[in-house]
C-alpha cells in the first residue's frame, strides 16, 4: 500500500537492456503471475512492452506499469510520449529516473505533480534519489514521492535510507536485486539457499521481500521468470537474515549507489 491509498504489487520484472523478444517476455511473465513491469522512456523496450500487453490479453486494471521520465527536458510531455509508446491512458506510477545533475529538479517534481492531477499517472516518484534531494522536493512542492526506486542488495543497501523511507511512507523499489549475476556465486549466499532448498537468485529476491521493499528483477528466459517469482513458499530466519545484512559492503554492479 502506498501513502496515497493505492496498491502496488509487492514483486515485478524490470525491463532494462531486455530488447530481444520484449513482447514475448512480457506475456509470458504475465501469463505467470506477474502483475508489474517496470521500464522506461530510455530503455527502448516499451513499445514491446505494449506489444506483449495486448498478446496477453490482459484487462488494463489487472496489471501495474511503471516507468520513468528522463531528467532533462519536459517531464509532462515526456509523459505524454511514454503512455503513446505504451499504447495507455495512464500509468500507475511515473518516476524521475535520475536527478539532474544541478539539483534535485524541482520543475520536473512540478510537471509530474500536473501528470498525475490531469490522470496520466496515479502516483508519482523517484529513481536514484538521495534523503537530501527528496527532501528538497518535498520542501518545494509538498508532494512526497510514493517511491524512490535504487539499487539494493544484500551486498549494498543502507539502512539510514530504510528508516528516511518508512519514516515519510515512501516504499523503495530494488532495481538490479540479483545484482546482475555478479554476486550470485558468493559462497556464502549459496550456503544459506542450499538451507531453503532455494536458488541464490531466490534467496535475494526473499530477502527484499520480508524488509519490505519491492524487488523489480529482470529475466528473459521463462526457466527464469518461474524461478524468480517461486518465492512465497519459504521464509528466511531472523538469524539468516542477520547473516545476509552483514553482506553489505555498498556493491554496486553501476560503480556506485547513487543514495548514499
């Protein structure tokens, strides 16, 4: 549940870089269960996007689409241009993707506040967003972002950025929670999905889900697509938990986390 009263689903696919076969993914993951996508203006993936939406035949209520502005330009007409490339009347949640590089971009807050107030997004956030910078947004405008989407791990997170966000009820969204492959042979990762019976992708992908973010992982292979959302069946200890907090080291597969 977000701050504003509306629902999102607690897990998506993330869609970044997945331009072979977009359609075909898309209607296959939600033909599995998935109920949110999540993309972008910049990911070149949404008219695939649209294309694998009306493949499986899904009415517009039943599925949760997420995508993102760029943080240059008009962040209204941007809108416009996803939603035309989406073939929708209107998203459920319309981000910032980054800010900009001189500010916390107050006026492209401003042209999405007018989005959602004229019934192109239900809710608005952020992506790659400091405290400071929302706060600054926050300070400018009086809206608060219903999500900051980042990139987070077991590997790399911060709980400074946890407690700001259930502090202001704003959810973080996990984009590259697998970490991009990069970190799934970590032997101790492996050790304690042995334990469950699960995947090292499985385990992390868990981990999201029971400190209460919302893992967004990519996967174009229907072997991974099942495997990723095969995650309601098993609970990790407090004390595996424990064990999988201490793994942070603030990795980013990007070089760096933009939030801290």
């Amino acid at each position: 549940m977000l701050h504003t009263g509306n629902r999102m689903p607690v897990l998506g696919v993330g869609t970044w870089q997945l331009t072979n076969d977009t359609a075909g993914t898309i209607a296959t993951a939600l033909t599995l269960g998935y109920r949110m996508i999540d993309t972008s203006g910049d990911y070149g993936t949404q008219p695939g996007i649209a294309d694998g939406i009306n493949r499986s035949g899904m009415e517009r209520a039943d599925f949760y689409l997420v995508t993102k502005v760029e943080e240059v330009g008009d962040a209204y007409q941007a809108t416009r241009k996803n939603l035309d490339e989406l073939q929708l009347d209107y998203a459920d949640l319309m981000l910032i993707h980054r800010p900009p590089r001189t500010g916390a971009g107050e006026d492209l807050w401003r042209s999405l506040i007018r989005a959602k107030g004229d019934g192109l997004a239900k809710d608005i956030g952020v992506s790659n967003y400091s405290t400071d910078l929302i706060d600054a947004l926050i300070d400018a405008t009086g809206e608060v972002p219903t999500v900051n989407q980042i990139e987070w791990s077991p590997f790399g997170y911060s709980d400074d950025m946890l407690r700001y966000a259930m502090e202001k009820h704003i959810v973080i969204q996990a984009y590259s929670p697998l970490t991009r492959t990069k970190r799934l042979r970590d032997e101790r990762l492996s050790e304690i999905a042995t334990k469950y019976g699960k995947s090292p992708a499985q385990l992390l992908i868990r981990w999201n889900l029971q400190r209460a973010t919302v893992p967004i992982p990519k996967a174009n292979q229907r072997q991974h697509l099942e495997e990723n959302i095969d995650v309601f069946d098993f609970e990790i200890s407090e004390h595996d938990l424990e064990t999988l907090n201490g793994l942070n080291e603030r990795y980013s597969s990007l070089g760096t986390l933009p939030y801290i």
